[in-house]
C-alpha cells in the first residue's frame, strides 16, 4: 500500500476513544490508500491497535499529542469513539499554545457542554497547524440517508412519536446535554444525559418494567446532532447494541438524523432491525411529522 506521505500529502491520525466508530474510520482510510497514525486513549480506548502506527496517550496530553503529530508527520486528525472521562485539569499536560488560554481550557474543562469541550479541542488542535476532519468525510458510507434503513415501516403513531421526540432532542441539545431522546404515546419519557444513548434505553426498560411507562405503546428512540455542534466530531451514532437495547425496552424504532447521524455496521444493523421488528429510518431535521418520510 502507498502511504499518504510517499504522495506528497501528510499523514492522518486518528485519535481513538471506545467503540467501533474509530475502527471503521481506520479502515475505511486504508481503502482510500491513507496509512493512519492511531493515538489510543488511555482508559478509554478498547480495540486492538497493533496493526497500525500507533501510541497510547491521555485525553488532556495536548503536548504528547502534538509530538505525535510531528514525528509521523500528521497534517489532518479525526476525533472518533466515545470519551466516558473528560481530564481534570491536572491531567492537562500543556503545549506552549495550551498554556496561553489554560485558564479558559480549565474552566470548559470544569463547566463546559461536550460540544464546548470538543469545540476547544479543536481550536487547539488545529493551533498547531494540524487540520480536524470529520469521521464522515473519511467514511462517508456511515451517514444515515432519509427513510426507512429496513423492511419495517414506522405507523403513523411512530411518526407522531418521531416529531415529538425530535422536538425534545432538539431542545436537549440547544443546552449541549445530549443529542438523545425516547417518546412513548406522543409523551417525553427520556432524554440523554452523560450516561450516553444505551444507558438511557436501559432506563426506559427499567421504567416500562416498574409500570412508569404504558406497556401498550411502544416509542421511539431520536436521536439529533444538537443544532449549534461542530460536526467534525461527536456525531450521534447506533449500532447493533442501539437495536438490541432498543429491543429490551420495547421501542418500536429508532430514528436519526439524515446526513448528520452516523450508523456503525449498516447491514448487521438492518438485519437485527428487521429481525427485532424495529424499524430505522433517517429523518430531516425541521419537518413536520407527514413530512419525515
């Protein structure tokens, strides 16, 4: 394989967290001839790297990271998989540039939204003269598309549920909460908080089980990119866990937002859909409840 450098063109790297997203962002950038760098974080990256360059470095080791950078001559990074933990300000090993603003990093750091905290990641990366993409443009084959994903189509309860959900999703992420939200009967019975999107399925199943919520309507999960996020990074992603919790907790479906959502493994996640009997679907932001599908 011909390594991005030997054309002439920088390195990417790819800074890792958990989950799959980082693996089929690495993947994908082999298929397209990159040879990526991966920078593994401490704690929370959980793939085997051991195929690629790669290092493992803390969340907050802004000067490590910029070494990496320099030694495997990286001109463009995407940040990709989950972060459970956000550094103290202890952890923060500073460069140079970090030091200047530490005072405005330790307060996003300890007040912040996810979305201003990645939001100051990316004004310090790209300090560096380092390029932030997103993991859409390395793979953009993970980009939910509008309409039904599989064989099973959302009844006209659903899209009520749909419309309400999204409008609380939306409202989520306006105070950068979360990008997450369940309505049962046209009601808001969850919204995602730091727990993530699964552990707020598995508190529906906990209220359905304890009569909180009706066991006759079913629900649907929305998930939304909040309406002020930089997309380059954090982009609302399912998988198959999404379908299997979905599942648990006995939502009729699940839906995304088009363009701006991304779906991990696509056909083994059309294929527990229809076999769950849950639909997917891609939805555009702002329309009305007739008008999502």
């Amino acid at each position: 394989m011909v390594s991005a450098s030997e054309n002439g063109k920088g390195r990417l790297a790819i800074i890792a967290g958990s989950g799959l997203l980082p693996v089929y962002v690495a993947d994908a950038a082999r298929q397209a001839g990159e040879n990526p760098v991966i920078i593994a974080l401490t704690d929370e990256a959980d793939r085997d790297w051991s195929a690629f360059d790669h290092a493992n470095l803390g969340v907050g080791n802004f000067a490590g990271l910029e070494a990496m950078f320099r030694r495997h001559g990286v001109d463009r990074v995407v940040m990709s998989g989950g972060v459970a933990r956000r550094p103290s300000w202890r952890q923060v090993h500073p460069t140079w540039r970090v030091i200047k603003e530490l005072p405005s990093t330790i307060r996003t750091l300890l007040s912040g939204g996810d979305n201003a905290v990645l939001q100051m990641v990316i004004r310090l990366i790209e300090a560096g003269g380092v390029r932030v993409v997103g993991a859409h443009e390395i793979a953009p084959d993970l980009l939910a598309t509008t309409g039904p994903l599989g064989k099973v189509l959302p009844a006209d309860e659903d899209i009520r549920d749909i419309a309400q959900g999204a409008r609380a999703a939306d409202a989520l992420g306006l105070l950068d909460v979360g990008q997450g939200a369940v309505s049962v009967g046209g009601r808001v019975v969850a919204l995602e908080g730091a727990e993530g999107t699964d552990k707020m399925i598995e508190r529906v199943a906990e209220l359905r089980a304890a009569g909180r919520i009706s066991t006759r309507r079913r629900g649907v999960l929305v998930k939304l990119c909040k309406p002020q996020q930089d997309i380059r990074a954090d982009l609302p992603s399912i998988g198959v866990s999404t379908i299997a919790n979905a599942k648990k907790a006995g939502l009729a479906g699940i839906a995304v937002e088009a363009g701006r959502a991304l779906i991990l493994d696509r056909q083994a996640v059309i294929a527990a859909a229809d076999e769950a009997s849950i639909f997917v679907c891609g939805i555009d932001r702002g329309l009305s409840a007739e008008g999502f599908m």
